[in-house]
C-alpha cells in the first residue's frame, strides 16, 4: 500500500497518474495547501521541503517503509518498483532521453509557468514586469514542447513515459499560464491523446478539490 499526499495541483496529479498507471494500490491523504496543511509538523517529517505530492512506501527496498518527497523522484522510484521499462527504460540512450525531458519538465516547465499563474492570477499586488517575464518564458517553453511533439510522438519518442506524465497535468492548466493551446497544435494533440488513457484519466480526478 502506498500513502500519497497531495492536493489537485499539477504536481500532485503527476503521482496520481502514476499510481494508477502501474496499478499500484493507494490511499489518499489531502495536504490543503490553501489552509497551509503542508506546514504541519507531521507532513515536515514526509517532506521537508513543505511540497506535495510526497508518499509512503510500507514496502520499500528490502521490505522496510520509504517515504518520498519531489515528484519526479516519486516517478522514477514507482517506475523502478514497479519494473515499468516502458515508463523508464533501465539503461542506455533511451533512459537519458526520458530523464532530460523529465529534467526540463521539472527545472523549466513547471517552475515558470507556476510563477505565469502566481502573477497573472493570485498576486497581491501587480507587478507587470513579473507578469511579462514569466508569461514570456512561458509561451518560450510551450513552443519548446510544441516543436518537439511535431516530429516525436511522445517527449522521449515513440513511447509513452513518465516525462510525458510529468509534463502534461502542467499543460491543462493552460489558461492559467495565459496560453491559448490552439497556438500550439502539437501540444493539443498530444495532450489529448494523453488523456484518452483510462489511467490518466482517474489519476487526473484525484484528489477532488475541496
């Protein structure tokens, strides 16, 4: 049994997913970020670092507990348990090729358009210099994805894996970041044959928004 904690963000859902893609069995702990449960002393102990999603393996290595924080380390621990070589080749060229796109997922795509939602839409205060320069990045790394995805079918090539999991739940927050997908018809396309996934679509429901 895996505990995962988390709440209906990107990142949360890029575990969801993951769960229900290699159909391991998980129980649902909702960290809400809106009332500042991740600053609790009980989900510090999980995740120092304050940031969900983050889960407990009962049987980790060698049959003793884990706990995991850092999303892509979460997608990288349950493709290796799991022995889902589809979703994270062991070795070689195509390994790297799934972990650099991860990689940009996690150190570009995701970071810069959380802070486009955080100016565009939740700032106290505005700040339109902020405003530009992530919403600028922004459309800077959706058509980064979107030239990639005309000539691959998925991030890493012909295969789906866990940095097409990482990336697209970032994707359908799309209006939040200021994005048109249309502008970016690989990325359209990609993403909705991403969804038609049964997997991916229950991860993406969990958790409900309170």
């Amino acid at each position: 049994m895996i505990d995962l904690y988390t709440f209906a963000t990107p990142n949360g859902k890029k575990a969801s997913v993951m769960l229900e893609e290699v159909g391991l069995d998980y129980q649902v702990h909702v960290i809400n970020i809106m009332k500042n449960d991740q600053f609790k002393p009980d989900f510090l102990k999980i995740s120092p670092n304050n940031k969900i999603p983050a889960i407990i393996d009962s049987d980790g290595p060698g049959g003793q507990p884990l706990s995991l924080f850092e999303s892509g380390a979460i997608l990288i621990y349950l493709a290796e348990k799991c022995g889902r070589d589809d979703l994270l080749p062991p070795e070689g060229e195509a390994r790297y090729t799934v972990l650099q796109w991860l990689m940009w997922q996690m150190g570009g795509f995701g970071p810069m358009l959380g802070q486009a939602n955080h100016f565009l839409k939740f700032a106290k205060e505005d700040v339109p210099y902020a405003k530009t320069r992530y919403h600028d990045e922004t459309v800077r790394l959706y058509g980064v994805l979107d030239r990639h995805l005309s000539n691959s079918a998925y991030l890493a090539g012909e295969t789906y894996t866990i940095a097409d999991i990482a990336t697209l739940p970032w994707t359908l927050r799309h209006e939040f970041h200021g994005v048109d997908l249309a502008d970016f018809p690989a990325v359209e396309a990609w993403a909705k044959t991403l969804k038609a996934r049964p997997a991916v679509q229950k991860g993406l429901q969990v958790p409900e928004m309170p």
